[in-house]
C-alpha cells in the first residue's frame, strides 16, 4: 500500500518513540533488521523505500540502476529518487558513465538518524562504491541471507563513528550473523573487500593479515587492536576481486600459509564493475 | 639360653635386665644431650618432621642448612668485629674480668656490673672469638632463658643452633630412610613396605602441590633446561624440585611409552614446548639454527585433530611462528626432492612383488626416471609428472635434446607407459593434494602431520615413507634444528623400518622421539625394539604400562640392603639378623604399573627420575578447530579421473576453509565457485 508523505509524516508523529527493533551482536553492536516492517518509521523520515535511502546513505552513493534492485523496479525508483529530491533528503548527478547517482544530503541524513558528514561521492571513489554495492546486493539476495537476517556494517559507519583516520586500512564493510541465526556460521563477523586494482602481493597480504590478527573493534585503544589470545574479530575475510586484481589476492593469500584458510576469494558479481 | 664368656649360662630375666639397663643409660644421655642442645634438638626435630611430611630427600634439608650459612657468617663477622674493649672501657670496673651477659638491661645500670654484650660477644683475639661464640651464645641462651626471657634466648641461640638444628634433622631422617631401606627398621618385616608407600604418596603430594603453585615450574628453568614437571622420586639422579633436562638431550633420541591415558600427550607437548622455547632461545643468541618440529602423528582421525589443536596453542606459546598442519591445512611439494632421490621416492610410493614382478619393476624405473630426468627439468608438479608418462612426448623432447638412448628407451617401453601411468594416477588419487602443494618444511616452525594409519594403512604407509624422505632431503642443508617426532610409527613402518628412520636420522643429526602406547608398540620385532630402545640417548619416558620389564633391565641395576630378621619365639621379631648386598633392576617395575595419570618414569643413564607432569595450556581461548578430512572425498584440486589441473606458476599451498565453518551456500549463491 502506498502511503503519500503527509500521511506517513501524520503516523509518525502519533508514535515519536516507537524504538527501532534491535538484536545485539556477538562483537557487542546494536543490529538493525532491514526485514522488520517498522524499520524507517522513525519521526521525520517521510518517504517511501525507507529501507532504499538509508542504503544509499550507508553506500555514500549508489548508480540508479542499483537503487532499482532495492526499491523493486525502475519505475519506483525514479519515483523515491523524485520524492527524494522534493523533501530535500537527497541529490541526484551524471558523475560517471552509466546511470545518474545519487546521494543523501544533509536533510536526508538528519532524517535517516545518520550522523555521517554529508558529501557529494568522491570520484575517484565512485567505481569501488559501485562494487561494494553490487556486492552487498549480491550478497542481501541469497536465501541464507533474508533466513538469518545478519547486519552490514559499511564502512561508512565505521568511519564515522570512531573517527578512524585516513592512514588505518578499514574493510569495506563487515557482517555481523546473530548467533541465533540458522546457519552454520552464525555468530561470526566477516569482513569484505572489494578488489578493484591491483596492488602490490606484499601490501596485499599485510592488509589480510591485519584484518584476520585483529581482535578489537575499529576505533579501539590501540593496545586493543590485536591482542594475542583474544578470539579475532573477523571470523574470515571474503575478497571479491575483478579478473585483474585475483591474481594478486590468491598469491597473497598464498602467502599467509595456514592462515590463507580463513581467506575466501571469489568474483565479484555481475554488473560490480563501472 | 645364651652363655657369657667364661662359658656359663646367662638366665633370660638377667639377661632382659641388663639389656633395659644398657637402653635406659642410653636413652637418658641421649635426653641429656638433646636437652643441653635443645635450640638444635628442636630445629633438627622439625626439620625431619618436615622432610617426613613432605617427602622430602635428606639432601634438601642439607641445602637448606647450606642456605643458613649467610646468616652464620654475617653473625661470627659481627662477634668478631664487635668493639669489646669499647664496652669494657665505659662498663666495667677496674680489675674486674669482662663476661658476656646477655641483654640484661638491669645489670647494665648497676655500679661495676660487667659490660652489656650481646650473646656470643666476648673478648679475646679473632679467631678465640669466632671459635668460642657458638658457646658463649648457647650460654646466654640458657642464662636469658633462666630469667624468663624465652625469645630473647631464642633469638641468641639462633645463628649457630638453626642451621646445625637443620643438618641433624637431615641426617636424622637420612639415617631413618637407611634403615626402613635396608629392612633394618619398623617394629615387624613389613614396616618398610608400608613405610615406602606412604612416603611415596606424600611425595606425590609434594610433587601435586608445586605443580598448582602458579609460576613455580616455568618451561625453561633459568639456565636453559627443560622443565617437565616437579619430581616425585629419583634414583641415582640429582633430587631437585623441578625435574628438567637439559636441551641436549632433547636433540638426542627418546623414546616415549605409555598406554592411552595416562598422559602420554600431555608429556610429549611438555617436551615439543620445550624443545621449541629453549631452540628458539639459542637461536636468538645465535648458537644454534632456528629449531623445526616434525610431528608424525601415525593414528589419523579426529582424536589426532584435537591433539594437534593443542599442539599449535602450546607451540605458539613457546614462540613457535606458525605450526603447519598436514595435510588438511598445509601442504608439502614431494617435487621439492632432487631429481635422484624423486625416483627412489617414487618408485618406493608403488609397491611391487617379487620374483617374475621385478621385470616391472626395472620398467618401472626406466620409464620414471625417463619423466623426471626429461631435458626440460624435473616435473613441478603431479599432473606434470603424469602428463610426461606418454611415449611420443618423451620420444620427441629426448629427440630435440639428441638424447636418442632417452628415444629408444621411451619406445622400447611404450606399451607399458599406461600401466605406469594408471597406478601412478592411482596413488596420487589415494595420496591426495597433501604432497602435491608448493610448501616445504621451511615454511613454518613446527609441522603436524597426521597420517591416517588406523583408517587408511596403505596410504599413511606411502605418505610415512614420502615425508621422511622430504625430511631428510630438507635436513641435509643443515638450516634448522630438527626434532622428528613418530608417534605409533610401527602402524605405518612397512615400507621404512623405523630402525632405518632411527639410523638415517642419525647419520643427518635429526633427534627422533619415538612413542608408543606400549613396548610391543615400539617396532614390529623385538630385536628393533630393544636396537631403538638401547640408542635412546636422551632418555626413555615410561608412562603407566603393563609390561615395563624390558625397560626395567635396559635400566640397570643397583645395589640394596638386603635384611633378613630373626623370628623370636611367638613375641614377634628380635634385633637381631643378617644382611647382605644384592643387585635390584634401577627402575622399579610396580611402581610403573601403578603409576597415576600424569606420572612417568624417567630412565636416563642408570638412573630413575620419577616426575609429576605439569600440563601445558594454550593461552589462546579459542582457535579453530581442524577440520576432519574426508579421504574418501579426495583432495582440492584433484580430480579423481585423473584430469590434471592447470599447472601452477608459483608456488600455492593447498589452502581449505579449515578452521571455519563451509559458508559455500552462501557465497556461490552471491558470488559463483571458490577462487583457487
């Protein structure tokens, strides 16, 4: 049922603390299930596919094309990104050959309860967000995934909120399975690279190094970060790499010996690439 | 009836008479004695008390009276140094001798008392001092006594009386152990037995309590040897606390035995540990190569994967980098071997008959040594080896090198080529990705190896004979310290008797620690048993076993007292009787057989050490669990009709989701099939 934004904006006023539905995660942090219908319904975010737009606030910016995999089509996507754009919640521009992209404002984020600093999506950025994206996509479609309903912590939300500075690598994102969920692997946190370019085999193994020895969350004391005999944080790192870029993983991963085991390398899905 | 000299009859009441006479003189100087000296009488009472309740040997009361001797010292420079006339000059009247006594505060104010000195203080030349303050100390122990001041006397008779106290009780309970040793002692012939075994139990007790005692057994003692628990018992070895052996003889060969459950696991990671943190500790002062363990676990199964679990965590508490475990999380390259010694290994990999069966055999090796000495190098890989197994291959490759003996060789032999082939296919398929990867054993400090000898017997026995031949291969460059580790090896010693193992090894300076469940479980025949056993020159572990003879004799043996007592009439047993020396075997063989979980015997050298083990623990809570591996699955990479995959170009061990649970279902869902 489509409710127009007056309406919607009339309900939310009528509950203003209605709570959003919680799960807390192995790792200690607050998960948000995009599948609970009142998911979005908090006071000021008045829109339809509320689940779409604070995707896109997560993703720094997401192709239209993309936003039509989450809202169910391109005709109700270009319908949000309209209403979007009337409520002043989010900007749309041709950044780069393909689909327009879109990103949230201020407004928008405010709306979403965001506190990410507002920005257009760098360019140079704008092929790693759409791969990043395509795999969370990717990834939110399979069966395992809607059955245990884990929580996609992008790297946007790690950045913001511990300040991390620009020198310390961060994954591309991490997923947080409950430890109630129905798979073999619940309770475990992967972290999720994105593979794009090729790096050096060297920088490539220390960063997977880095992310499987690392036992404090990101943004911890620093004497938290990797403390031998503490679980690791990251159960395994899943590498999503393009044909140029998977040589280089499989050798680095080569590399760390028995540790390479917790090191999952596959392609990245159809349409990642710019 | 006993006669006395001149021949007359003594009667048995005045006889009795004499006799309680002669014990009662006795007993009344020895009181007489004890009570002159009693600070000493009580400080050697305790002491035995305390070397009885604790088990302790005598020898650990004689250290600790050595311990005092500081304080004694300190005390005789202090009698020595003390200015007497000072004291004489302000204290006492002219005329009048100077007497030591004691610290009277009373007779010090008193118009011409003598000086105030402190017990065993008096004058004289030096060396009268030093030689005369035991006595004058226990005089003015017994003069503050006598005025009621106890601890004042205490404390003055202290520095002599402790230590001599100490020693005392140490021969007092030395003599005591000599005498339920030699069967001299206790009321009846069994008081020894019975004195034996409850010493024993509070020696275990002894040994139990400094094993919970936190930090009181660390795994290297202070110079360097390895600590492998608190000592029970020793016999003709150095009785200390801890029982630690030094790395040496961990770099020679040992033999472990001990049935399922007694702590056979938990002394053998004691040992790697140790052998690990005392290797890496030459090599970081730059005495010795950086140390490599190889661990043959020949069982195979889960319980091998649980034990080997625990063997990384305690490795990497050691200071071990990394420890491999093969195959299911590490692989070697069997193509890693020199061209020669590859065809020796691979030819032993195939079984072969006899008889008419050698002539395969020769063809055998003509053709394998035609694929590996091919001119473009020796194969990289399985499915390189198997793809060079084609006649017109090798025909044109010799050709193009003018090789035509390698050309008439290959065509000669070319309708046998598909046999070879087939088995080689065969065994590989059976072997599986685990000598087919890139690593080698330089890749990590210590190496597990699980062979699946109960499961799979031939194929454990051909993975056994490739691994010692990539061992050796490895040792011969004399880059690492290596420590061979087989555990139940005779299960998968068909092909390569473990004496063999044991004499190669030694020509390469490899330490191998055989262990078994039992002697039996050594070799497959006695005279290789009793070969491994009497090389172990680094000692033989026996745990609890039911067959420890063939130990026992290897041990040696000893002389003992052997007392004989005279039964007197219905009373019960006189003093008197006969002794006489004998041989007993070193080790005692009940003991061994009653040994409790965690106990062993240590054989070394003709003696015996009995220790309590002090189990080792993985600091880290939680590491992943090795995964089980499938044989009958097959390995990655493989494809069991023999389709060779790609050839590598640069060397990847065979890397599984070892450890975490298979996510496939969800991956290949969102993103296709595994990258390898």
């Amino acid at each position: 049922m489509a409710l127009s934004a007056r309406t919607k904006v009339t309900e939310s006023e009528s509950r203003p603390s209605l709570p959003k539905p919680t799960a807390i995660t192995r790792n200690g942090h607050k998960m948000t299930n995009r599948n609970n219908p009142g998911f979005g319904h908090g006071p000021g975010l008045a829109v339809r596919n509320a689940d779409a737009l604070v995707f896109a606030a997560d993703m720094y910016g997401i192709q239209l094309d993309q936003l039509a995999i989450l809202t169910g089509g391109e005709r109700s996507a270009r319908a949000a990104v309209s209403r979007w754009r009337s409520l002043g919640y989010a900007e749309t521009a041709r950044l780069s050959p393909g689909p327009p992209w879109l990103w949230v404002t201020r407004a928008g984020l405010a709306a979403c309860g965001l506190a990410y600093p507002p920005a257009q999506p760098a360019l140079s950025r704008l092929a790693h967000m759409r791969a990043v994206t395509a795999a969370r996509l990717a990834l939110e479609a399979t069966a395992a995934y809607r059955q245990a309903a884990p929580f996609w912590r992008c790297e946007r939300r790690i950045r913001s909120r511990h300040g991390i500075g620009k020198t310390a690598h961060l994954p591309d994102a991490e997923v947080h399975w409950p430890d109630e969920a129905p798979v073999a692997w619940a309770g475990e946190c992967w972290a999720v690279e994105a593979e794009l370019t090729r790096k050096t085999v060297a920088r490539t193994a220390a960063i997977m190094r880095e992310i499987l020895s690392r036992t404090g969350d990101y943004g911890c004391p620093a004497a938290d970060a990797a403390v031998p005999g503490r679980p690791p944080r990251h159960a395994r790192a899943l590498y999503l790499c393009s044909s140029g870029a998977l040589s280089t993983v499989l050798r680095a991963r080569a590399q760390l010996g028995p540790l390479g085991a917790r090191i999952e390398v596959r392609d990245l899905p159809p349409g990642a690439l710019l | 009836m006993r006669r006395g000299p001149a021949g007359y009859a003594v009667h048995p009441v005045r006889r009795a008479i004499a006799r309680g006479l002669w014990w009662l003189a006795r007993a009344a100087l020895v009181v007489a004695v004890a009570a002159a000296v009693a600070p000493v009488t009580l400080a050697a009472a305790v002491s035995a008390a305390f070397g009885w309740w604790r088990g302790w040997p005598p020898r650990r009361l004689y250290a600790a009276a050595a311990w005092c001797l500081p304080m004694v010292t300190v005390w005789l420079a202090a009698v020595a140094g003390w200015p007497v006339r000072a004291a004489s000059r302000f204290a006492a009247p002219p005329g009048q001798s100077l007497r030591p006594r004691g610290l009277v505060a009373s007779q010090a104010r008193l118009p011409g008392a003598s000086p105030v000195l402190p017990p065993g203080v008096g004058p004289g030349p030096v060396w009268f001092r030093v030689a005369a303050a035991p006595y004058r100390a226990w005089l003015a122990m017994w003069h503050l006594a006598w005025h009621g001041h106890l601890l004042a006397a205490a404390i003055a008779a202290a520095p002599p009386a402790v230590p001599l106290g100490i020693g005392a009780g140490g021969l007092a309970w030395a003599y005591r152990i000599f005498r339920m040793q030699t069967g001299a002692g206790g009321l009846t012939p069994a008081a020894p037995a019975a004195f034996d075994e409850r010493l024993w139990r509070r020696q275990v007790r002894t040994a139990k309590a400094l094993l919970a005692a936190p930090g009181a057994l660390p795994l290297l003692s202070p110079n360097g040897h390895v600590v492998t628990g608190a000592t029970i018992r020793s016999v003709r070895h150095r009785a200390g606390r801890s029982a630690a052996i030094p790395y040496t003889r961990l770099r020679s060969h040992q033999v472990v035995i001990g049935s399922t459950g007694t702590g056979k696991t938990t002394l053998l990671l004691r040992l790697w540990a140790g052998f690990m943190a005392a290797g890496l500790r030459r090599y970081a002062d730059g005495t010795a190569p950086r140390p490599l363990l190889v661990v043959l676990d020949c069982k195979g199964g889960a319980s091998s994967r649980k034990v080997a679990d625990r063997a990384r965590r305690v490795l990497r508490d050691a200071g071990a980098r990394s420890t491999a475990i093969w195959p299911d999380e590490a692989s070697l390259s069997l193509w890693a071997l020199p061209p020669d010694r590859l065809v020796t290994t691979l030819l032993d990999l195939i079984e072969h008959g006899t008889g008419g069966a050698a002539y395969y055999t020769d063809v055998m090796e003509a053709l394998v040594s035609l694929a590996v000495f091919a001119p473009c190098g020796p194969p990289a890989s399985a499915a390189d080896f198997l793809a060079r197994l084609d006649a017109d291959w090798l025909s044109a490759t010799y050709a193009a090198a003018g090789d035509f003996a390698g050309v008439a060789t290959a065509r000669s032999g070319k309708r046998a080529f598909e046999d070879v082939s087939l088995r080689f296919r065969a065994l590989w398929r059976r072997l599986g990705a685990g000598l087919d990867g890139g690593g080698s054993f330089a890749d990590a400090d210590a190496w597990y190896c699980i062979l699946e000898g109960t499961a799979e017997a031939a194929v454990a026995e051909a993975q056994a004979r490739a691994l010692t031949d990539l061992l050796a291969s490895y040792a011969t460059g004399g880059h690492r310290e290596i420590l061979l580790a087989v555990d139940e090896f005779s299960s998968v010693s068909r092909r390569l008797p473990i004496w063999q193992l044991y004499e190669r090894a030694r020509a390469l300076g490899l330490a191998v620690q055989v262990s078994a469940q039992s002697w039996e479980g050594l070799a497959a025949s006695d005279d290789e048993r009793y070969r491994i056993a009497a090389t172990a020159e680094g000692g033989i572990w026996l745990l609890r076993t039911p067959r420890p003879g063939p130990v026992a004799e290897l041990a040696g043996t000893r002389s003992y007292v052997d007392t004989s007592r005279r039964l007197d009439g219905a009373g019960g047993w006189d003093g008197s009787g006969s002794s006489r020396t004998r041989l007993v075997p070193v080790l005692d063989a009940d003991i061994v057989r009653q040994l409790d979980v965690g106990q062993v015997a240590y054989v070394y050298r003709g003696g015996v050490t009995y220790v309590q083990v002090k189990r080792l623990t993985g600091r880290q809570a939680a590491l992943a669990q090795a995964a089980v591996r499938d044989p009958a699955a097959g390995a990655p990479g493989w494809a069991p009709d023999g389709d060779a995959p790609a050839a590598r170009t640069w060397p990847l061990p065979a890397v599984r989701a070892a450890g975490v649970p298979d996510a496939s279902e969800v991956l290949d869902e969102a993103f296709g099939a595994r990258r390898d």
